[in-house]
C-alpha cells in the first residue's frame, strides 16, 4: 500500500464440541487501517464485531470506552452480538527523542445487543491527547480521550494506555 499506509484483517471462531454438539460459540472479525497524511498527520480506521452462542454461562458481550465506543459509561450496553467502528484524524504536535505529542478527533459507532433486540448504531464524537513514551519499554501510548454519546446527551472522560487503531 505504500509508505505509512496499511490494512490488517482478522477473522475467529472458536468452539467446545461436546456430546456431539458445538458450545461456547465465538466469532470474531476485525479490520484495521492507517494512513500517514503528510508528516505530521494520519487517519485511523477500525471495525470490529462479535457474537457469542451456546454459553454455557451467562457470558456477554461488554460495550462502552474500554471497547472502543468513548463518549458512553462504561458497560453500557451488553449483548451477545457486539460491533464497533473507530474513524480518527491524528495530527503529531510535538515529536521529541523521549516523547511525542498529538492531538486527535474522532467519531465512534458501535452496539452490543441481546437476540430479538435491534442493534441499531450508538454514536459518538470527540477530542483528545496522545503521549508516545518513545523511551519506556513497549512505547506506550498514554490517552485522554473527551467524547459524546450522542443518544445519552452525555460527556465522559475516559484516561486510557494504547490506541484503538
């Protein structure tokens, strides 16, 4: 895809055969992209989805900021069917030998829901910051993130390690 561009994709599933019958039923699917616009900006993409069936226990699918979805509480919705979509505009403000600093805008899309309920779209916008720690081991990423969940009318702060996509 050329330089500061590319694309991952996933897919999963995992199962328990037992008494000739397939529980604890996961699916996973997840695609990941970026492109480096310029030096100093990028553009972010991920989406994501489960479903979970045939639990043995009463297992579901959590969704909220530690998900991906910021601007909600945390655990807001939960379901057996779960997706979510990240779009993020990523501009570096300070790029130093210990440190980078950025700034990000975004919208988050996503839902978990049960059987017999729709899962139609929860959505969300927001700002924050970005601290590369280039000289720590693993190079974590330190975020603050300011969202809007637009359906709850609701701000929320969310203080998290790593990017989303």
């Amino acid at each position: 895809m050329g330089t500061g561009r590319y694309v991952f994709a996933s897919v999963r599933f995992s199962g328990r055969l037992s008494g000739g019958e397939l529980w604890q039923r996961v699916g996973s699917a997840e695609a990941v992209a970026h492109w480096q616009i310029r030096s100093r900006h990028a553009f972010a993409f991920r989406a994501s989805g489960e479903i979970v069936s045939k639990m043995e226990d009463r297992t579901q699918l959590l969704l909220g900021p530690e998900q991906g979805l910021r601007g909600y509480a945390f655990r807001r919705f939960d379901g057996m069917k779960r997706y979510v979509v990240n779009v993020e505009g990523r501009t570096t403000l300070m790029d130093r030998r210990a440190f980078t600093a950025g700034a990000v805008r975004f919208v988050d899309v996503g839902r978990a829901w049960a059987s017999g309920e729709k899962g139609r779209p929860a959505w969300a916008a927001g700002l924050g910051g970005r601290l590369g720690l280039s000289r720590v081991y693993g190079a974590p990423v330190l975020r603050i993130d300011l969202g809007y969940g637009f359906e709850d009318e609701t701000w929320l702060l969310f203080v998290g390690l790593g990017q989303y996509s």
